[in-house]
C-alpha cells in the first residue's frame, strides 16, 4: 500500500493498490529489440475514489511504480449508495470488452471477476453483481468498467442538473419503484376466504 498526503488535514492517506497484468513487450529497432515490461494497476483509497493507468520501463517493479503513480493522478470519484454498492444498474462497452454493473443487496458481496474485481476492491465496493462478455482483454474490461463507473450519477448531481430540490427527485423516485411494471393497481387477494 501507498501513503499519499491529504492536504485537508496533513495526515497520510491510505490507498489501495491493485497489480492487474504486468506483460513483456519489445519493439524492435536498427540494433535489435528492445525489450520493456508494461503494467497495468489500479488505485483506489477504498471510499469511492479509484484510478487506473499503465506504464512500461525496463524492470517491472519500476513499470509498477510508474503506473502506481500515473493511476494516483488519474483518480475519478464514483457515488456509492450507502458506501456499499453502485447506485443504478449500468453497462458498458469499449473496444470488444462489454461488462454489466448491477447494485446488489447488502450481504451479496462482489460478484466479479478477473480485473474488476481488483477495480470494486479498490472502490470499496462491498455488494455488487457484474458480468463482463466478449474480449477478455484486461485493458479493454478495465476501460468498460471505468466507462460504466462513471455513469453512474448521485440523485443529488440529477436534481442540480434539473434545476429541483434533492426531496423532489426522492419522492419521485419513490412513486416509480412503487408502481406496479403494467401501470394497473395490482388488486390484492384475501387468503382467508
């Protein structure tokens, strides 16, 4: 793990670092090939914020630290419902990578795999379902994660944007999630009879 300096109150933050893929990879020259390490890492503090980034250099552990702090610079604030799950169900695709994000129940846990896993363990997401379907490419997933993570919107961002109060946009929500799918009242049946 790395400390980064928060400069609200000078105390040293913890972030959570993520090796996703570390490859070797060589271009070739007038002399020959010249051989590099590429890797892939995310980084996230574990409440809501996470960053993700790749970098090559000679030696791995130097490709690590490079993409370490690239991804440091590059970090994206998500909302989180309750700090447990995402707030709304959302999909993404970049390149051949398609991935699906669900928010879950408390209890569910993370229900990923592979990359995104290392992404929601960043995050410090407790309770999710995703699914990714197509490339299984770790750079394309990550990037289809990221696209998906980012949006998701706060009902806070949603009423600003529509010029309402926070209450309104929860009152309407709620009026929505109560109504049947077919619009009807659901007439209820009286098991005693």
């Amino acid at each position: 793990m790395a400390k980064e300096f928060n400069e609200n109150n000078k105390q040293p933050e913890q972030l959570i670092e993520k090796l996703i893929s570390v490859r070797r990879v060589s271009k070739v020259v007038k002399g020959g090939k010249n051989m590099r390490f590429s890797a892939l890492v995310v980084v996230g503090d574990g409440r809501g914020r996470v960053g993700y980034a790749t970098a090559k250099s000679r030696e791995v552990p130097d490709a690590i630290k490079k993409a370490g702090d690239k991804a440091k610079r590059s970090m994206i604030k998500v909302s989180l419902l309750e700090g447990r799950t995402i707030r709304c169900d959302v999909s993404s695709k970049t390149g051949a990578g398609h991935v699906f994000l669900k928010t879950a129940g408390s209890g569910t846990g993370v229900i990923a795999g592979g990359a995104m896993r290392s992404i929601f363990d960043a995050l410090g997401v407790k309770d999710i379902v995703s699914k990714s379907v197509g490339s299984r490419n770790y750079h394309n997933v990550v990037r289809a994660t990221f696209d998906a993570l980012q949006k998701t919107v706060s009902p806070k961002y949603v009423a600003s944007k529509l010029g309402r109060s926070f209450s309104d946009i929860m009152a309407r929500r709620m009026d929505v999630s109560n109504k049947p799918a077919n619009g009807k009242i659901a007439e209820t049946e009286n098991v005693n009879e």
